[in-house]
C-alpha cells in the first residue's frame, strides 16, 4: 500500500467515524447530562479553581460524594458551557471533534507500536472497527461520555509519546508521557491502571528496536507511579473511589454477592460483554447489566463461556509474549483498560453500563485485527493466506453493519431522553433506575399521570428483589393499555396489601426527589384502593397541571 492510499484510507475512516455520529449535532442534553451539565453548580457558575477540584463529577462536595472525580472532562465541559452560553449543540461539536482526534491518535499509536509486525491493512481495519462500534454510541451522543474519549485520548497520547520512532527514550518524552498519564487519570478514573500498563507496553516496544535502556525506563516507570500514587493518596484522603449503599444492591445484586459468587458473576458479565461488542443488540443508554439475572441459571452456559474466554486469553499472553509480541501486549492492554469494569478487582463497580468498555474494546478490535490480518498474511502457505483473506473481508464486512445500526441508532435515540428511555424498556422493561429515568422525562413534558405510572411500577419491581423478575411479570404489554386498565392490572397482580406498600414507597420517593404532581396522583390512587380494595376507575383518575 503506497502511502499516499494510506493517508487516504486513513482520513476516510475518521470522516466516516464521525459522521455516523453527526445526526447528535441537533439533540438535546441527554441521560446524565442532566446531573454533570445542567445540575453542576461547577460548569454553570464562573470559573472557580476550588470548586473545580473540591468538587465531584456531579458537582457533589466531598461529603457526599459517589467516588467520582474527573476534573480534566469537568474543566472542558466548564469550557463548553461558557463558549455559547449552555448551547447542547457546543458540546455535542466539541464531542465529535476529541473523538475524531482520538481515531487520528489510536492510528498513529497502532503504527509505532506496531511497527512493521503487522500489516497497514490489518491497523486500518482495527481504526475502523472502533470507530464504527455501537457498544459505544453512548460514549459519543452523550457529552457525560466525554470522560471516556479523553481518557482514551490521553491514554494512547501517553503511549505514543513514550514510543520515538528512531532513537531511545528521552527526558521530554518521560514528561511529557507522565502529564497526559495525569489527564488520563482526572479524565477517568479507568485510567488508573495504565500507570502499569504504559511502562510495560513501552519497554518491550523498545526491545523489539533494540532501543531499551535501564536509566530511561526507571525514569518512566517512577513517573507513572508517582501520578498514580499521588492521586490514590489525594482520594484516599479526602474521597472515596467509590461509595456503595443498599440501592446499589437494587441496580445489581452482584455488588452484594458472596466473594466466590461475585467472580463468578463476572464471568457471566464478560460473556454479556462479548455479546454486546459483537452484535451491537440490546444496548440501551442506561446500565443495562442491571438487567442481567447474574447465575440465575447456574454456572451454564454464560458464566462457563466467559471463564473460557478469560482464561483463553490469558493463555494466549503467555504463549505469545516471545512468538508473537504484538498479541501479548494487546491482551495486556485489554486487561489494565477492563480490570476497573470488570467486578473482578473492584467489587464496587456494580454500576457497569456499555460505555465503560470504550477503551477495553479498541484493545479487543485491535486483537481481533492482529489475528486476522497479521504481517504473516504475505509469506504464509496459500491455503493459510486465503483463510485470512475470507476473514479479513467478513471483518470489514461487519465493520460495515456495526456503521449502519451506529447511525441509525444515533438518530433515533439520541435526540431527547423520552425517545432514548422509551428504547430502553423495550429492550430491558424491568429494570427500576430506567422507569424512573423514563418518569422524569414524561414530568418534563407535562404528562404527569404517565410519570406516576411509571414510579409506581419502579417501586414494585423492587419489592420482588432479590428475586429476578420473569418475563411474564409486569409484562411490558400494560403499558399500552388505558391507564386504569393497568392499574387494575397492577393491583390484582399484587394484591391490596402490596399494593399498598408499593403505593408508599412511591410517594417516599416522589417526596424525595420533590416530584409533587406524581406525589399527588399515586396517594390519590392509594385512597381509592385503601379505602375500597379496588383500584381507580377513569374518574377517579384526577388531572394535574404542569408545574409552574
């Protein structure tokens, strides 16, 4: 390939990258948005560096922190909001532009790590597959998703930097290598990791040019240690990484599990995972492994295929740290990127959504990439040559479909949280936090008896928990049912009492979250079936005016 038609590849693949994302330019603030953007006294307010740092990602104090706090994707989305005045589309721009940066990076990372062990063809298709994967759509669409590509950014710029094309490992490259470790980490706290991960991938990079020198490699490998142990100590004084309370267990009940069964459990999540990387189905913009009946079926088939793919590739960095050194490190790079989401090490990771694995799946796309289209492919046995070949052209060819169902998705969902949220009960109707989060955008819109509707089933899907819901359990078809007809549904389903409590809990947490309207209607509905065992008929049902 002349270098004139790699240069071209190259930019069409950014272009294409970006521009499945583009239909994001008119949507609204989106999902966590609301929480990092519109609700953070530290992106809307003047510029403050102590709020800045004292401050969590959802502009909570210290004090009540969740454990996260990322003041490098703050500060940009501080920018963002101050350029046009709280303009969603400014950040949606802004968006688009880092990740079209990332690609251009994640390219030139691939061809000085790689060097000329594999093909110019196999980087190209592991740029493409990233760029077009829709496990990371909620990662682009949504500006909260900015923490993702910045720590992705910083990561591969770390990398790069510390990887000089001709010569050995210099001072300023130490420096500056250590500096975007350190916005890789205020970026994401998944970035902690690299701080292994870096010295190791770029000392055996300098040993494959015979470049590598102990004095330089020390230097490095001190410098990231240092980020690293300075910020774990800042945190470990002063927040939390990250805080677990009993509505966590509600979200995921692996959280809660037993040590043995929570590794277990993650496993099972890993096979999700492959799941989702590979199919592109049933992602929804919300942590969607909340979903996920973790060993509800034993320890067959999920949690024995995702021990095998653990193991597998653990098999393979062993067999091939000297045969083929480019997979080892990518396995390598992979684990440091997945351990923080994986429930393997921090057990407090039970809020796993599809965005968390932005990173590990360049990692995995770039694998994948290396085995088929290895620098092997020119002088092996023709027959060899041809299998690779059919898998070369079937991995563009699902490049291609993951590209498609991105741009659609993109445009469909992505536009306001009523039609993202609304996507997101069809694939995974059971799950508490999404009615809620459907609720909120009814109340926005003024349908108020809707948004009580769906608090109140919230609160009763919780009283069956620890027990997963089954299909045929408040099945998703009463939603299109008239509204006492649900209702009515509802109460016989569980009965008077349960009805009641279930009624309780509902108006607690609209009293809670000040939702009011919907406070009023589902007490009005608890009277009605306290006081008659019944449940509300049409007339019953009382309007309620927006709120001022």
């Amino acid at each position: 390939m002349t270098k004139r038609k790699e240069y071209v590849l190259t930019i069409l693949i950014i272009v294409m990258g970006v521009s499945i994302y583009a239909s994001t330019l008119t949507a609204d603030f989106t999902y966590d948005d609301i929480q990092t953007i519109l609700f953070n006294p530290t992106v809307r307010e003047p510029f403050s560096l102590h709020s800045l740092l004292n401050r969590d990602f959802w502009g909570r104090s210290f004090e009540h922190t969740i454990g996260t706090w990322r003041p490098m994707t703050t500060l940009l989305l501080w920018m963002d909001w101050h350029v046009a005045g709280g303009h969603p589309l400014v950040f949606h721009v802004t968006n688009l532009f880092l990740y079209g940066l990332l690609l251009a990076v994640a390219n030139a990372f691939l061809g000085r790590w790689g060097g000329n062990q594999w093909t110019i063809a196999g980087r190209l298709l592991a740029v493409a597959a990233f760029a077009m994967l829709v496990i990371h759509i909620d990662v682009i669409t949504n500006a909260t998703g900015r923490a993702e590509i910045l720590a992705a950014l910083f990561t591969l710029s770390a990398l790069l930097v510390a990887m000089p094309k001709d010569g050995s490992l210099r001072l300023w490259r130490i420096l500056a290598s250590c500096l975007c470790l350190l916005f890789a980490m205020t970026s994401k706290e998944s970035a902690f990791p690299m701080a292994i991960v870096i010295p190791w991938l770029v000392g055996r990079h300098l040993r494959r040019r015979r470049a590598f020198a102990w004095k330089p490699m020390i230097g490095l490998t001190a410098g990231c240690f240092l980020v690293l142990g300075s910020l774990v100590i800042f945190r470990m004084n002063r927040l939390p990484f990250a805080k677990t309370h009993d509505t966590i267990a509600f979200d995921n009940p692996l959280a809660t599990m037993p040590w043995f069964l929570q590794k277990l459990g993650a496993a099972e999540v890993f096979t999700h995972y492959l799941q989702h990387t590979f199919t592109g189905l049933d992602l929804v913009p919300d942590y969607s492994y909340f979903a996920i009946a973790v060993l509800e079926q034993g320890a067959w088939p999920r949690v024995l295929l995702g021990s095998l793919a653990l193991m597998t590739l653990l098999l393979v960095a062993i067999l091939s740290r000297n045969t083929r050194p480019l997979v080892t490190d990518a396995i390598v790079g992979f684990a440091g990127s997945y351990a923080v989401a994986s429930h393997l090490i921090v057990p407090a990771s039970a809020m796993l959504a599809d965005r968390l694995f932005f990173f590990p799946s360049f990692w995995l796309m770039t694998l994948f990439a290396l085995w088929v289209h290895p620098r092997s492919l020119q002088n092996g046995v023709a027959r060899r040559i041809k299998i690779k070949k059919i898998l070369a052209g079937a991995y563009a060819s699902w490049i291609v479909v993951q590209g498609c169902i991105t741009t659609v998705a993109a445009a469909t969902l992505w536009r306001n949280d009523r039609s993202l949220f609304a996507q997101a009960l069809q694939s995974y109707p059971h799950v508490s936090r999404t009615r809620v989060n459907y609720a909120l955008a009814l109340r926005k819109q003024g349908e108020h008896e809707e948004a009580a509707w769906h608090i109140l089933l919230s609160r009763a899907y919780l009283i069956r928990f620890p027990k997963p819901i089954e299909p045929n359990d408040f099945p998703i078809s009463w939603d299109n049912l008239p509204l006492p007809t649900r209702l009515e549904s509802l109460h016989s389903h569980l009965g008077n009492p349960s009805f009641l409590q279930v009624s309780d809990q509902a108006i607690v947490f609209c009293f809670v979250w000040r939702l009011h309207p919907q406070q009023e209607i589902i007490t009005h509905w608890r009277a009605i079936a306290a006081t008659s065992s019944s449940v509300p008929s049409t007339d019953d049902i009382p309007s309620s005016e927006p709120e001022p």
